[in-house]
C-alpha cells in the first residue's frame, strides 16, 4: 500500500545476532517467553523490494512512543537523527537529538552520523549505536508515554553536547526552564500541538538558534526552532536525556514523566520493557522449525504489535476527528490503515487481545460519533484520505460474530450504514457522495473512463484515479459485511438492501476474457490488456495490482466467483494459471508500471495485501494440496530471516500478520465469517495461550521442511476430512492434530465445510 510509498543480514546484520540467539537458546535458564524474544531480528526487511522498508522500531506493544533512527535504510551507513517519537506509521515524527563532540554551530545540525551496522543493537525495548567518527555510544529505551536516551561520550572530548531539532513546518518552540530542564512545542499537520518536557542528568550551559545564528538564549519560538546543551569536563561521560510526550498540554507532560519515570532508571526500564515483550511474544509457543523459521516468526508477531497505539495520558486524549480533548475510562487508539490490518492484523488480535480489540473497535465508534463517518484510516489527525474501501465494516461485522461486543454495537452500524448510503468510495477522497456514487447505487458499478478520455470529475484525485474495478469490488464487500450486520441486528430491509448489493462486482465480469474490466457511464466495456493497463499501479481500473489480483477480490462470494468461472476444475485451473502466467513483459517494465506488485509467483503478488487470501483458495477446490504447497513455498522464498525479507510494504502489521497465521498453519480466509481455513505449519506444535485460560493448539506430527503436506487430520480427537474449523472451536480450546508427510495426500481435506 502506497502512503508516503510503503518496503537480517546474512552478512553483517546476522552476525550481531547469532551470537545473541546461540546466547539464549543455551541459557536454559531463561524461560520459554524469554527464549522467543531471543528470535525477533526488527532489522529483518529493512531494506525494501522496491519501495518502503521495515523500520527497526523500538516501543513497548502498542504504546505510542516509537522510535528507530533516521535513516534511508539498512544499507545506509549514515544517520540523520534520533526522534524522540513516531508520530504514525510512516506519517511523521516529531522532535529530534543528535548528540556531538564538536563545537556547536549552525551546521551542526545539517551533519549526519556514521555508523557501524555490526555495532547496532535492536530489540523491540532497547536500541544501541556506535557513532564512528565521535567514538560516541548512543541508547534508547522506551516507555509508554516516556523515553530514556543514555549517551556515552568518550573521554577527553572536546565538548560534550546534544542537539534539539524538529520534523514539521509551522509553530514549534525550545525553553530551557533550568541547567538541567527543557520543554518544547511542535506542531504536527499543521495544527496538532505536540509537548516536550525532558530532564537531563547532568545540569550544562544551554542556547538556541535565532534566525540562522546562534545564542545564549534559554528560549526560542518560530518555524524550525532548534536549541542545545553543552556539559562541561569530563568527570561524566555518561549523560542521560529522560522525557515525556504530551498530546494534550505542556502540563500534562510534567505528568507524564512523574508518573513513569519517578523512581525509574535506565535499566530498570528496559528491563521493564522486555519483560513486556515477553509476555506477548510468549503467548505463542511453538515447538520444531528451523532457527530461521522461528526467527521470522517471532519477527512477524512483533511487528503486529506496532500499532494501533493507545494516546491515553491519565484518562484524557486529544481526538483528531473533533480537535478536542476528551475524558474517557478506556484505552483511545489511533493509527490504523484498515485496507491492510483487516485481512489479518485485526483477525489476529481478536484471538490473541480480545479485550484490546474490543478497546480499538471501541475507539472507532468513538471516532464516528465525534467526526461524523466511520472512519478507515484514523490516525492522530483524524482520518486520513488513502486508498479505498470501507473496510472498518468488515472489522466490526468480524469482532461482532466472534462474539466481541465491548462497544456499542448499533452506534457502529449507523456508522457502517452513513458510509455505505453517504459517503464517497472515490479513492484518496473524504466526504459526502459525488455523481459518480450516485451513478453506482443507480447501476451497480463504479464508471471508468474510455483510455485517453480526460477525466471531467473534479473531485478524482489526479494521481489515484479512480480505480473503477477494485472500487466496485471493494464496496461489494464491504456492502456484504452491512447486509450481514444488518441480519445480526434483525435490520431486514437493510439486510436485503445491502445484500443485494454485495453481488454489484458481476457488473463488472467479462465472461469472455473471464476477468473483471472495467466499463464507461455508458455501458461500454473498456477494452485493456489486464496485465498491464491502466497508467501506474493500473489505477484507471484497479489499484496497485493489475487484473489478474482483482481477479480474486470476492472473498464474500467465492461460490459466486466459483460459477462465473464454470465450476470447481476451471476455478482450480485459473488458479493454476494465476502461479504460472508469464508478466507479458519484461520484470523492468513490469516493476515500473506495479511497483507495488512485487514478490511476484507467475502474476501471484505476495508483497500486497490483496494477494494474502488467494493461495488459500485451493481449499474451496479438490485440491487442498496445493494451498499446502504454495503457502510453504511463498513463506519460504519471500520470509526469509534477514534484512530482505519483506517482499513488499509490511504496512505496520498488516503483512507479518499473514505470516503469523501462515506460519501457523491457519488463515481467515474471508473475514466476517468465524471461520478459518487450513494450509501448512511449519511448526510440530504451536500453542496459543487464549485469554479465558484456555489453550489452541496445533499438533503437525513429522512436520518438516519437506513434509509440508497433510496426510489426514483429526480436530478434538475426531477425523476431519475439511481444510475449516470455527472460530468456537479455536477458544473453546480445541486441539488440530495433522499427520504431514512428504507426499500430497490428493483426498485429503475435500469433504463438505458445513457453512
């Protein structure tokens, strides 16, 4: 997915932590939870296919203070900075440090920092670099609303100094209040103030620039303010920097570090913080994989505890969707891209966190009632205009049928029912309906333009388009999840509305090409290669994929999807075909039209979402063998445990979270049914610890990196001759038993699926 455009070593990268792993897995006095968090590598992926890489982020699960240094990505030897926070993912920081030896002056500022990728330690609770040309130690822990940076100047330096900086244009501020005291202002998009309050150590003489110049000035307001401290001698060349951050008050953020940081040190935080890790990492054990496996999955799972994000500061949060600061009793959270997180981000916290899904579902709900829409992609300044869909309906029809119901239910459906009647599906856009929403409820599918047709509609988003295909099928989906909320909540008429609806992507099927294409306002099919039409990341028609993804965009209705192909064999023979088909062109011209579309299988993309559910689809067919077999060779030829091993943009959760499930052995398929479909663990045992004290697990006797394939199965003692199970089954605390083997067992899994 494309925001600002979403991306360990087996060299250098690894080495530092083999060592650590080989360290652990040794210890046996280390407990399972501590051993896990020994596999989590966030260098993996951080440097990107094509587009964004992973971050190497350090923060405690799902708290707002995120930090990981500024730089390109792994490969970069250089870093700009350290943020004080991660505002949202990939949507900006606010404040920054740097710490130097030299003498302070103008330039400063503009100097990057070398490093040594070797000498860099990161854990999701602790980061650590070495600064070559200073001889300079630089670390990081976090806390919920606070963070400790600790710097270990080397001695004889010349000077001994920390420079304050900032990300964002408009209204920002430094004031020293004391030798050993500095608050700050930032403003972020445009008009969201951000506070500083920070205590350092050591008490040193202070400044600040002034239209390009330094002074002795203790304060400093204006676009682009910057200020620093100098500390003097070299009795002490350990220096510490301890602030909180405040989305409400320069008062509340005192508040903040009294309450997290009185009494606390360095390392009690850090120790703290792992202690954190550990007891979500440790809610999965798994028994059996390779070391690389392991390592990617534990990695995976701790990528999807990077957001949402709770902004709560001692019962009161600052709301993007009304500009205001409210009082709550529960937990308000932010930064969330539904298009990538509803597949299995959110899926995957429904069983692991139920109780913190219902508080983020809660936060939605929240949201609509305070800016008016349900939103689809909240962030801290409301809901951000991007890619397409309302898929926050699907979130809630999922929790909902799972049996989430810690939030007010009907309040979210009139959300649900504003977005599907109301609001505009033309993507990267906002707001109320246009004529061309008013031509889809009246045909039934979103309008394309004839290629080269200029674009009459003002209100399309220049570079985005519109998307004409995957718009309709999106809002067939989603259309679906409020016909089947509707049911749930006994609205018959708008249950049969929405329903009726949800069939509007077979407007759009061209029996002859056997592909959804797009069609004008007037009927008339656009004609189009769908391998590659449609301008960049075929927006005209589909979005960041071409034709041959969309193909498959129906997880509501794959019987629907299953008759307009001609049945089983010709639907199993199109997959077939997906994993086979030649680009139609060379990878060059073929990346630079999708640059999203990559981790490519034959014209099969596991670097984007829309992808994850497709391998899965076997299971609908007579060959179950083959979701088998594509999902162990997708985890291993594009999951691998090093610094390129994303194939695409992870999107904060959205794709490891496919590889938690796949990794696994389960995946649900369609969210929105309580379902989940079966594939390959690569795991002998996996065990889920569920919040009501019981235990899921997953028993794969022989499983191995070559016996991938089911050879029968048995679900709570009982044969199964079905690649499903609910969800019921899964916290009632049920036991999957598989016997794998090297060879596909071609009868297995192809009995009736009950639902």
């Amino acid at each position: 997915m494309r925001i600002l455009k979403k991306g360990f070593l087996l060299g250098a990268g690894l080495f530092v932590f083999i060592s650590t792993f080989s360290q652990a897995d040794n210890d046996n006095e280390k407990s399972p939870e501590e051993n896990n968090l020994s596999y989590i590598d966030p260098t993996i992926g951080n440097v990107a296919q094509l587009l964004q890489p992973t971050r190497p982020t350090v923060q405690l699960p799902n708290q707002m203070m995120r930090m990981y240094p500024q730089r390109k990505d792994f490969i970069d030897d250089q870093i700009s900075c350290f943020p004080l926070i991660i505002v949202s993912h990939r949507l900006g920081e606010a404040f920054s440090l740097k710490p130097s030896i030299q003498p302070v002056s103008t330039d400063s500022w503009k100097q990057r920092m070398d490093y040594d990728q070797d000498l860099e330690i990161t854990r999701p609770w602790y980061y650590s670099t070495y600064l070559i040309d200073d001889d300079l130690t630089v670390e990081y822990t976090p806390g919920k609303k606070t963070g400790i940076y600790r710097f270990t100047f080397p001695e004889n330096a010349p000077q001994k100094s920390i420079l304050f900086n900032t990300f964002n244009p408009g209204e920002t501020a430094f004031s020293f209040i004391s030798a050993d005291e500095l608050t700050g202002q930032e403003t972020y998009h445009n008009d969201i103030k951000i506070y500083l309050y920070g205590k350092f150590s050591s008490k040193g003489s202070t400044g600040t620039v002034n239209n390009g110049a330094l002074t002795d000035a203790k304060t400093i307001k204006g676009p682009a303010s910057k200020a620093w401290i100098s500390f003097p001698g070299n009795n002490n060349r350990s220096i510490e920097f301890r602030y909180a951050i405040s989305y409400i008050s320069p008062e509340q953020g005192p508040w903040n570090f009294d309450s997290e940081l009185a009494g606390a040190g360095f390392e009690s935080m850090k120790a703290a913080g792992e202690q954190a890790w550990a007891k979500v990492i440790g809610q999965i054990k798994t028994e059996g994989g390779t070391e690389a496996q392991k390592r990617s999955f534990y990695s995976a799972l701790y990528r999807s505890y990077e957001r949402m994000v709770d902004i709560t500061e001692n019962g009161r949060y600052y709301s993007g969707f009304d500009k205001k600061i409210h009082t709550t009793t529960r937990p308000f959270y932010v930064d969330d891209w539904t298009w990538d997180t509803y597949l299995a981000h959110h899926p995957l916290r429904t069983i692991l966190n139920p109780a913190m899904e219902e508080d983020m579902l809660n936060s939605y709900v929240t949201m609509f009632t305070q800016g008016g829409w349900l939103p689809t992609f909240p962030v801290l300044f409301g809901d951000h205009a991007c890619m397409n869909g309302f898929h926050s309906s699907i979130l809630f029809l999922d929790a909902y049928r799972k049996g989430l119901r810690n939030y007010n239910a009907g309040t979210a459906f009139q959300g649900m029912l504003r977005n599907g009647n109301e609001a505009t599906m033309l993507p990267w856009r906002n707001g109320p309906k246009t004529e061309l929403d008013d031509f889809y409820y009246a045909r039934g599918y979103f309008p394309a333009l004839q290629k080269d047709e200029a674009e009459p509609n003002k209100t399309v988003d220049p570079f985005e388009k519109r998307q004409a295909v995957a718009v309709t099928l999106g809002a067939s989906y989603d259309d679906w999840a409020v016909g089947q909320m509707a049911k749930e909540l006994g609205d018959n008429d708008d249950y049969k509305k929405f329903t009726a609806r949800s069939v509007n992507y077979k407007n759009l099927w061209n029996d002859k090409a056997k592909m959804f294409y797009p069609k004008d306002s007037k009927g008339n099919w656009v004609n189009i290669d769908p391998k590659i039409d449609g301008g960049l990341g075929g927006r005209d028609y589909y979005d960041e994929n071409n034709g041959w993804t969309y193909l498959w965009q129906v997880q509501h209705d794959i019987e629907g999807l299953i008759n307009l192909l001609g049945g089983r064999d010709l639907f199993e023979k199109k997959l077939d075909q997906l994993f086979r088909e030649d680009l139609g062109s060379s990878k060059y011209a073929f990346n630079a039209k999708f640059p999203d579309a990559t981790g490519l299988v034959g014209q099969y993309s596991m670097g984007n979402e829309p992808s994850f559910h497709i391998p899965y689809l076997y299971n609908y067919t007579g060959a179950p063998w083959k979701t088998q077999k594509h999902i162990r060779l997708l985890l291993n030829l594009w999951f691998r445990d090093n610094v390129f091993g994303i194939p695409g943009d992870e999107d904060g959760g959205g794709m490891t979270s496919f590889v938690v499930f796949s990794s696994m052995g389960f995946y649900p398929l369609t969210p929105g049914r309580p379902v989940y479909t079966i594939g390959s663990p690569i795991f002998k045992k996996i065990t889920i610890d569920l919040s009501n004290g019981k235990k899921f697990t997953i028993l794969a006797k022989g499983c191995s990196v070559k016996n991938k394939y089911i050879q029968s199965a048995k679900f709570n003692n009982l044969p199964i001759n079905t690649p499903w199970f609910t969800h019921e089954q899964l916290i009632a605390g049920g036991t999957l038993e598989l016997e794998m083997g090297s060879k596909p067992n071609k009868t297995w899994g192809t009995g009736e699926r009950g639902f």
